[in-house]
C-alpha cells in the first residue's frame, strides 16, 4: 500500500450536473476527468471510474476492451469490492478516449527485464516504462497487462468514491466518519441504527474533501475478488444483444466496404468501377489511393459492387514470394550481427570447446493471420467538420491520435465510441479499419457510414505475426546442464507497429519482440547466449496473441526436449532440475507431472502409438507448464489431453483465468496444427477458413487447468496459456512417435486426425 | 418478398438473390445473427429454417421457403431464456461471444433432433461452428447440461 499512496491522490471535487465529481489522479498532474461533461440529469460522477444515480443504480466505467478476456467483469469487481456495492447490479459502460484511461502496465511488461527480475534497476525501468506510458497517455488493452494495471487503480477509485459518500452522510446526520459502515450500497450508523441509500447521498457528496490516502480492504475479506464471478456480459452474449462494431445502427447509416491492394501498402494505379456504380443500391465508389471503397444501401450490395471494379494494383515493396521473403530472414540470420538480448557466461567458447559434441537445429515459424471471428469493421460519421468513430477497438486513444494527424484535427473533435470486439488477439490494437471509415465517411455528406471488411480482405490485410528462423546449439556438460546458443531473425512486431501509429515512440533498449520467449525464461545455465536479428522487410507484421512468446517458445522448447533426449535425461526432470532457482516454474513443472501421470506408461490400445510432450514459458508475468497428449491414429495424430498449471501470483477470478487458458491452449494449437500464412505475387495466398482454418470442436482435447498463485507478482491471463501449448505437441508427437518437426505448422510433415 | 421471422411475417425488398444473413442484419434489423465468412465456413451466421440448422450466410432470400427461427427468438414472450441460453450462463461459455448465435442455434437444433447427445454426435453437430476464442469444452459441457435440463422440464 505505501507505492501506492505515495504515488495516488485525490483531489476535492466540484458539483456538475446536479452532482458530485471527484478527480481522480494518478502522479501529481491531472488528467481531466472525461466523464463530467455529458452526466445525465441525477447522475453523478464520482470520479473517472464511477458513477451513481439518485436512484442508487452504480455504473462503472470499462477503460478497456472487452474481447473475450473478461475484463468487463473483473473491473467491475476491482471495483464494486472497495465501493461496497452488488457486482451483479452494477452496470457498465466503455470509457471513452481520455487520458485518465492510459494503461501503464502494458509498458511496464516492454521493459527490457525478465519478469524474474525483481533487482532495482529491473523495477526502475519498468517504473520509468509507466511514466512514459503515462505522457503518451496510452489507452490500449495488449500485453495481458489490464488487471495488473487496475489492480490498485480501479480498487482505489472504488475506495474513494465510498469515502466521500461516507462524509457526505457524517455531513448529513452530524457524526464522525470513522463510526460509520457501508452495506452493499448504502451508508450506515450503526451506533444509531439509521442508513441511506448511496442514491440519496450522491448529490449531498458535492464539495466533500477526498481523503489524500484511502485504506484498501484486507484481501482476507474479499467478496468477490479471490472468486469465480458469473461474467457481467454473458447474458447479452447468448441473446445476440451484445452490441459488436458491426451491429452498430444509426439513421440513416450507409453500408460499405473496402478493396485494397493485395500486395500491402502499394498503390492503386487505375481503377474502372463503371459496372459497379450500376448496381442498384450502389451510392458511390471512392478511389482510396491504395484501394476503393463501394458504398451501398446494404453491406451485401456493397460486396457484390466491389467484385465488379476492375482495379490495377501496383506491385510489392516487399519480396513476392513466401520462399524469397524466407530467403530474407536467412539472409539476415547468415549475416549475423543483431543484439545479444541474454549472453551468461560463454556460450560460444562451451560449444566450440566441446568440438563435435554439439546439438543443433534449426527451427522456421510462418506468418500467420490474427482470423478474428469479427471481420475488421467500423462505423463512422463527419459533423461540422467532427469525427465519430463506433469500433470494436484495442487502442481508442491511438484512433484518436492516428484520426488527428491524417485528417488535420484537434484531438478533442474526435469522439471514439468502443463497442465489444468479436476477437482482438492483438489485431485491433491497430487504427486501420477505423481510419478507412473515417476515410469513407468524408465522402457520404455527413451520413454515418458502416464500413465491412469481407473475410478475404480481412485475412489478406492483417499486420501478420511475423515468419521466423532460429538456429540452435548446444552441449551437455556432464551433470547434464546444457550450454546453450539460440539465434533468431524475425521482423520486428513492435517497430512495424509503432511506425504505423503516428506519435507513439519505440520502446528503448533492444528489441524484445523479436527475442522475447527466449531470453526470458527460468532456466538457470552458466552459459546461455540468446541473439536476436531484425529483419527489415515492408510486410505488417503487428501483436499477435502472445507476440514473440507465440513462437520462439515453440523454438525454445522444442530445443530443450532435443537437449534431454540427446543427453538420456527425462524432458520434464531435466526441466525441473534446471529450474531450482525458481520456485514458481518448478511448482507448475511438478504440478503436470503429477496431473498428467507423466513417467507412467500410456497403453496404446486402438491406435498406433501415445506420447506425452511437455513445455514451459513464463510469459506476461504468468508461469505456465503444459503437458499434450496424443495419439498416433489410422487418421493421423489426434490431440487427447492438455494439463496445464498456470501461476498468476494473485488469481482474481479462477474460472476465467481457466477459460482464459483453455483459449490460449487452443489459439496455440491451431497454429501449430495448421495455420500458415503464405506470399504469392506479393498477396496473401489464404483468404477464408477453407484455407486457414483453426481447431474444431472435433479436434478438441480434453483440459484440465490448475490455476496457482504462488510466484508473489501479478500477471496477465489473456496471452499466457497459448506459448507452451506449440512446443508440447510438437513434443508429445516426437514422444508418441520418433519424428523432430522443426517447421510450423506441423501438418507440413504430419496428419491430424 | 414475405419471409417468415421468428413467428412474424416479414416483407423484405431486396435483391431475390441477396443471402439471407444481409435480409436479417442490415435490413430487418436483427443483429444477433453474426457475419464470419460468407463461405459457409465458420457457422457464426446459423439460423433455423424450420428447424433445421443453415448457414444465413449460404442461403438466399428466393430460396428460403420456411419459417427463419433467429437467436433473438429463443427466448419465450416472458423473457425467460432458452435451456441452451441458461446452460450457456451457467457453464459460463462466451469469451467475445461473437460466434456464441451461432453455436447455441446449432447446439439447439441438435437437441431438438437428438434429446440425450454422445460427445460423438456433439462433434458431429458442433464442428462447423469455429471458435476462435477456443470455448469448445465448455460448449460441450453446456450442451450435455442443456440436455439434463430439457429432460428434466
């Protein structure tokens, strides 16, 4: 608690709108709290995160996005905890683009320091990362950051909007503060047995003095943090209500969609759309520069209008092929050079000294597409030279800042308006498709315009996980510690992102994406070397779930299942034994062990063969092991069962946590089963599920999850559970059948039944 | 054209060949039924034509001959929800919830057809509906429970 009062403090409030608003600040300057312009008549702000009306009815503001991970939820809870209020009455709103809403966690987790790293210059610069994230004033939901970012932001702005209320009822009946309690939503005397309602006290709360400092509940007595909670969004989302950014309906709305040239960001140098302008319900066609756009009565009539334009693209700025842009990333990984993100003790004098000796291998990783279920959309409308913008959306504050610098406007003429995401994994932290509407939208005269990507143009325009090469050496020395050298050449996701979002600076130090998963690990080797090399390459690459952890693990982990088999060593007992250091991976290690039956013998019957695979990555702050399990079948491999334990230090809410991970594990298997972008002519091969496609229910192993909290340090939930699951195939495939895959996805050399 | 709609007769003016899916989402405004592919691939778009599981995104308006039951329809007139819909709840299935019409329209057909499903015949009905957000366990455990609480009413 001390950080967080000495780095926390509210200010006194002033009346708006008949009621009550509180600042509520983080550092010494403020933001302006973005709620207080449009309160409706009886509600009162309490502060950035809270509002109650007169008839008591509490609504907590959501500054992130909800794209299935259940942060609506467990914000909510953060703070209907501290408030003292029913979680499930309260209702919910996404906040809009403000700064107040900046996510500091998510830059805090780019410090270039393992999560393992607790040593003060570690915490310095992840200290010095978040007030960076605050002068950009970030609001973005990635990095598995938003819990850890509003564990004490959201608890505090519960506690304070509970504190004035409590000093607005000491004001109302003459008595001290200190003698009085709060009771799911009202304030009362127990001395003298009276009470109110937080709906009668709100407007008397105007004026009141917020205490500098608020005491947070004991977690002892939490009721509904520590617990499982029934997600607030789950009854609109089996009702079809749930609003996503392609149910947004306006009058007099238009419908649209955009063709843009297949070979990314190349120019479009002609363009005939007379047969297209002739279809009935066609309202125009726009010349993108890069693309077109149909605009249409309907979204159907949009798409079939867009079929009939004959455009002439420009060519590629990057190689046309997937084998030339392969033969880029080898290039770079030959030439050498790059950073050397991890370099304990030596790792190339170990190697060469032990001549001959060595273990090696070379592992490729493919591009690959996010494949939301959500096609990209957005909705968007031009009012007296004002932008609005309806999306569902990873980063408002970066539409906001992206719509101001390409259409030359104040920030403060652009309003976001942040529906649910049908799937985000990292695809709609980008402004694309919300500039393309706002872009479209210019041209329809001030009618709102809703703007859909189809599935081709979805998967054909993604800012991809970018392709990998890494090469591996090793040796063992004779207590079987290996010596280990990983070199790996990638684009970089982070440097493509952020040259694409207009006022956002690169993280400083080395590049983490390109290494991250494996410099970063638990494993205690006196001689461990880890390069990282950019490539440099004109293809969007962005922030697919789990960003460089949704590769380089399966590189890592693969490589140390060859190490332990090469040396006669138990794959998960060599893994133990290297992980001493660290309690939390050793306790996550043990806990599949003992989940999965590992060491006792799978009976093969009905099929050809069984084998079990296990991986590790600590990933986001979270400590994960998995254990696969598959069958060698007539049909192919056949994915039976998943253990996975997971340590998250502190665990909110464990049945989402085990959803959380449960998705993970299948995002991470679907791309090791078969999914692989690929460049033809300098487009995108792949354009719908028939071509890349993910797991089935079919497909679908059994999971069990143990959610552990253990490690002393929070992490993130949405992208942990997705990096070891590639590996542990891949080991488990080995295991059940004798053959190394050292390419993904797996099915180039393999059948999955 | 009259289309049949969740019990009421509807007049669509559209093209005849327009997808039913586009009828239900920009013209008669029922959102709930979601776009995924078009392809029929994906099965977010599932709807019933008289009882019978299709993809809205696969099927147009001039061959649509029955009535289109949607998932805004499941729930009775007292606003009481479907034993899918209250499994979905109590198993706690959506994470973005953008495929979850689609999945509990498939998933409500099957039990229509099948009161007692095995996990065979579950993966049978259920594998042309994608999930990107890999809620397939739960979806089956939900469906087995959706079936415990049909039998039971």
């Amino acid at each position: 608690m001390g950080k967080l009062l000495r780095r926390t403090f509210l200010i006194g409030s002033a009346a708006v709108a008949g009621g009550v608003a509180v600042g509520f600040y983080m550092y010494q300057k403020p933001y302006p709290n973005p709620l207080t312009g449009d309160a409706a008549t009886g509600e009162s702000v309490l502060n950035p995160f809270v509002k109650i009306s007169a008839d008591s009815s509490v609504t907590i503001i959501v500054p992130r996005a909800e794209m299935g991970q259940g942060v609506v939820t467990t914000l909510a809870a953060l703070v209907a905890e501290e408030l003292d209020v029913e979680l499930a009455d309260v209702k919910t709103e996404f906040a809009p683009a403000a700064s107040v809403y900046y996510n500091r966690a998510m830059m805090e987790e780019g410090a270039p320091f393992p999560a393992f790293d607790n040593s003060f210059l570690a915490e310095m610069t992840r200290d010095i990362q978040g007030v960076v994230a605050k002068f950009l004033a970030l609001q973005a939901t990635g990095g598995s950051s938003s819990i850890i970012d509003a564990f004490d932001r959201m608890r505090t702005a519960g506690a304070a909007a509970r504190a004035i209320l409590i000093a607005a009822a000491a004001d109302k009946w003459q008595a001290a503060a200190a003698s009085l309690k709060t009771e799911n939503g009202k304030v009362v005397d127990p001395a003298l047995g009276r009470s109110a309602s937080y709906g009668e006290l709100v407007a008397a709360a105007a004026g009141q003095e917020v205490p500098e400092t608020v005491t947070l509940k004991d977690p002892a007595g939490w009721r509904y943090l520590g617990k499982s909670q029934p997600r607030l969004d789950m009854r609109d989302k089996v009702t079809g209500k749930a609003e996503f950014g392609v149910d947004v309906r306006l009058p007099d709305m238009l419908f649209a969609t955009v063709r843009m040239n297949p070979r990314q960001g190349a120019r479009m140098t002609a363009m005939d759309a007379s047969a297209a302008e002739k279809v009935p319900g066609v309202v125009k066609v726009i010349n993108l520069g890069t693309g077109y756009a149909v605009v249409a009565d309907n979204t159907w009539t949009a798409f079939k209008a867009a079929d009939l334009v004959t455009p002439e693209w420009d060519k590629a700025s990057y190689p046309e092929t997937t084998e030339a842009v392969f033969a880029e990333i080898d290039a770079a990984l030959k030439a050498g050079g790059g950073f050397n993100m991890r370099d304990d003790g030596d790792a190339p004098d170990a190697i060469a000294a032990a001549s001959g000796q060595a273990i090696s291998a070379r592992y490729t990783a493919p591009y690959l597409a996010h494949a939301t279920m959500e096609p990209m959309n957005a909705t968007a409308q031009w009012r007296d030279g004002k932008l609005t913008v309806w999306s569902g959306n990873q980063a408002p504050s970066s539409i906001v800042t992206q719509a101001a610098s390409v259409f030359d406007l104040w920030a403060s003429d652009v309003t976001v308006h942040s529906t649910y995401l049908g799937g985000g994994f990292g695809r709609r932290f980008e402004t694309d498709f919300s500039i393309l509407a706002a872009r479209v939208a210019k041209e329809t005269d001030g009618k709102p315009v809703q703007v859909t990507w189809t599935r081709e143009e979805d998967m054909r325009h993604d800012m991809y996980r970018p392709g990998a090469i890494c090469e591996a050496t090793a040796v063992v020395d004779g207590e079987g510690v290996p010596s280990v050298q990983l070199t790996t050449a990638s684009q970089s996701p982070i440097a493509s992102t952020f040259g694409r979002l207009a006022g956002m600076i690169n993280p400083p130090g080395n590049d983490r994406t390109i290494v991250d998963g494996l410099w970063d690990q638990p494993y205690a080797l006196a001689n461990y070397r880890v390069t990282g090399i950019p490539v440099d390459m004109d293809i969007p690459v962005g922030f697919w779930r789990a960003v460089g952890h949704s590769h380089n693990p399966f590189f890592h982990e693969s490589f140390m299942d060859e190490i332990a088999h090469a040396s006669g060593q138990d794959p998960l007992e060599m893994r133990l034994k290297l992980m001493q250091p660290y309690p939390a991976a050793v306790a996550c290690v043990q806990a599949v062990k003992d989940m999965s039956g590992w060491g006792t013998p799978l009976a093969a019957d009905g099929v050809k063969s069984r084998g079990r695979g296990v991986a590790f990555c600590l990933s986001f702050g979270t400590w994960v092991a998995q254990v696969v399990q598959v069958a060698d079948t007539d049909d192919g491999i056949r994915i039976e069962k998943v253990w996975c334990a997971a340590d998250f230090g502190t665990a909110l809410d464990p049945k989402n946590l085990e959803g959380q991970m449960m998705s993970g594990i299948i995002f991470g298997l679907s791309a090791a089963m078969g999914q692989e972008i690929t460049f033809a002519d300098g487009a995108v091969e792949q354009g719908n599920f028939d071509a890349y496609d993910a797991m089935r229910m079919n497909q679908t192993p059994d999971i069990q999850v143990r959610v552990l909290q253990a490690s002393g340090k929070m992490g993130g939930a949405g992208e942990p559970g997705t990096p070891p699951s590639l590996p542990a195939l891949a080991n488990a495939i080995f295991a059940a059948t004798g053959k190394r895959i050292r390419q993904l996805p797996l099915s180039k050399e393999i059948t999955f039944a | 054209m009259d289309i049949k709609i969740n019990g009421k007769t509807v007049a669509i003016e559209a093209d005849p060949e327009m997808p039913l899916l586009w009828a239900l989402r920009d013209i008669a405004g029922l959102t709930g039924t979601k776009f995924g592919c078009g392809i029929a691939m994906c099965g977010a778009c599932t709807v019933l034509i008289d009882g019978e599981p299709t993809r809205s995104c696969s099927i147009a308006l001039e061959d649509v001959s029955g009535e289109v039951t949607t998932v805004e329809a499941l729930q009775g007139d007292n606003g009481a929800l479907h034993a899918v819909q209250e499994a979905w709840i109590e198993q706690q299935v959506a994470q973005c919830g953008y495929c979850q019409s689609g999945q509990i329209m498939s998933a409500v057909a099957l039990l229509a057809s099948n009161p007692s499903p095995t996990d065979a015949d579950i993966d049978d009905a259920m594998s042309g509906n994608l999930c990107r957000c890999g809620t397939y366990p739960r979806i089956r455990a939900a469906i087995h429970m959706a079936a415990r609480k049909l039998a039971g009413a």
